[in-house]
C-alpha cells in the first residue's frame, strides 16, 4: 500500500515537473484561427511557418503566383506585435537598399548611418531571388548571426528576429538562383501548391460575400514579442531521447552516402532538423520529440540543402522523392 503511495507520489512529482505547454498550445491555436479568417486551407504552409516562429529559424515559401505566399506572412506578423519590414527584391536593388547606408549630416559635419528595412522583428522578403548575387549576399550574415557589420561597427538585431521568403518556381526570366550558402541559411523551404476543389470554391465564396478592401484588417494580435521568445526558450526544453537524436544523424549520414545524391546535408541541417522537430512538439502539446516529429520536419528542411544528382535529375527524381526513400530505409526507433 506504501509502495503504491510512494509511485503515486512520484508519478505526480514527475507530472508536475514537465513543461508547461498549455498557453503555448493555445496561443498557437488561436493565431491559426485569425490567419483562417483570411487564408483557405494550406494548413501545411500555417503549420510550417508556425514551427519556424518557434524554432527561430528563417523560411523560403516556393509557390506559383496567386498561392497565398505573401498574404499568409502578412497576417502571421500581424498576429504578433513585432516591428514588420517588407522588401520588393527587385533587379536594381543594392546591398545598401536593404542594410542601410552611410549619409553626410551638414549640421554636424559627419557621416551618419540611416539602418535599412532589414531592422525589423519580422521581415518579408518577396521574390527573393529576383536580385543578383551581390544583393543577396547582403542577407548572409544578418540571417546566420543575426547582426550587421558596418565600416567597422557591428549592429546586433532586435529580438525576436524572422526573414521570410518568396519565390516563383515557374518564371526564371530575370531571376538570379540562390547560392547554396544562403538556401543553407533558411531552416525551412515550404513548397505550396494549388487549394483542392472544395477549397477553391470556399475562396470565390468568402470573397464574394467579403465587404472589407483590406481583408487583414480582420486579424487581430495575439501574442507579444516578449511571449514569442518565452515559447522560443521553453521548446529549446523538448526532451530528445538519443536514440532520437542517433535517428537524425543516420538521416543526414545517408544524404552524403546516397548514390542518388550530388550533394548531401551539412552539420546545419543536423541541429536544424532537431531544432525543428522540438517544435513541431511543442505545437501538438508535447514536451518530448517522437519519430513523426523528426519525419515530418524532415523534408521542409532537407529539401533545399540536398542536391539529386545529374543524371537522376534529368529522370525525374527529385529532392522529396530521394528523402522519402532515405525514410523508409531507416529503422524507426521504438
């Protein structure tokens, strides 16, 4: 009876000791919920960038026009009262466009420097890759290490700090492709494609009956800046057994041995992919990461690190289809 007494007590010193995920859970839930008062479907998409929010990680949203790339950000950083910067990459857009520049004041006789769009919480950057390479390299050190390096002078970014992405996959006239080194530096790329039927016809619908011009007037703050990075520090608190933490470095070991493969994960992919996993945890109330976790951040952050090799390619295998065999030929941990 002692014993039973004892394992009770014990059970509900352990319950007790877990991470509260309640309000995380639930805050989550309801920025789902404002951004659905404007976006059908493309939950996956939601969820995704969602994750990214929690994990601190940057996104590249690859979509033909019309898909809800832009709008859909839009409406996340509404959701969060954060400083929102948006950035038209454009073919004439210089480094300095985006950073910032060095203008000389006449009253005091000395340069002064006038910080850029990037000095944002939250920032959108649409069709990234619609500016050459010395405009996007502009990007690699702010999205890496979070800071800016002026004549000399470092500039650390306000927290919380997110890029979001765009890009056409379809229209390559006038575009430039992203170096391998800054796709590295996103740790999602989500694919989004076209609303089945029945979601088309609920968007003809709720714009048929819509009798607001600006639709995001409909969506309302939810969290701060300040709970943003509380919920960042409680999921870097998800437990990862190691037999876990064994799974996600033989998925990444087998992209630099697989024969389909030119080119394989880096070390960053690692931490990227168990950084994510914790959140995607976190979102379905969990305080620990289980096998569907790490599968189901697999391919959103693989995707644009792995390169499918000549020869495959021109077969038709691509990046999705070449994770997913990695997948299935790897044991599950139990």
């Amino acid at each position: 009876m002692e014993n039973n007494k004892e394992n009770n007590q014990s059970t509900e010193t352990e319950f007790r000791n877990r991470i509260d995920l309640g309000e995380l859970r639930q805050n989550i839930d309801q920025i789902k919920s404002e951004i659905a008062k404007v976006i059908v479907g493309q939950d996956k998409m939601i969820e995704h960038l969602l994750a990214a929010l929690l994990a601190n990680g940057h996104v590249l949203i690859e979509g033909v026009p019309g898909v809800a790339k832009t709008i859909t950000a839009k409406l996340l950083a509404k959701t969060i009262a954060v400083d929102f910067s948006r950035i038209q990459f454009t073919p004439d857009l210089m480094p300095s466009d985006i950073l910032g520049t060095s203008i000389f004041n006449m009253k005091t006789a000395e340069f002064e420097y006038k910080k850029g769009p990037i000095y944002a919480n939250f920032v959108l950057i649409d069709e990234i890759n619609r500016s050459p390479a010395k405009t996007q390299a502009a990007l690699f050190e702010v999205m890496e290490e979070r800071q800016i390096t002026m004549e000399g002078k470092q500039y650390t970014m306000s927290n919380p700090f997110l890029v979001i992405a765009t890009q056409n996959p379809i229209e390559h006239e006038g575009t430039y492709r992203l170096p391998e080194a800054q796709l590295d530096r996103f740790l999602f790329k989500i694919e989004v494609g076209y609303p089945n039927l029945e979601q088309e016809i609920q968007i003809i619908k709720k714009q048929h009956e819509s009798k607001l011009e600006n639709k995001i007037e409909l969506v309302e703050q939810v969290i701060s800046g300040q709970q943003l990075q509380q919920y960042q520090k409680i999921i870097k608190e998800i437990v990862v057994e190691h037999n876990l933490i064994e799974y996600i470095a033989k998925i990444i070991h087998n992209t630099r041995e697989n024969p389909f493969l030119y080119l394989g994960a880096s070390p960053r992919a690692s931490l990227a992919l168990l950084t994510a996993s914790k959140a995607f945890a976190g979102i379905r109330g969990r305080d620990f990461v289980t096998p569907e976790d790490i599968k189901e951040a697999c391919f959103a952050v693989l995707r644009h690190r792995i390169i499918v090799s000549p020869e495959r390619e021109m077969e038709g295998l691509s990046a999705d289809e070449v994770i997913k065999q990695i997948l299935d030929g790897i044991e599950i941990p139990r």
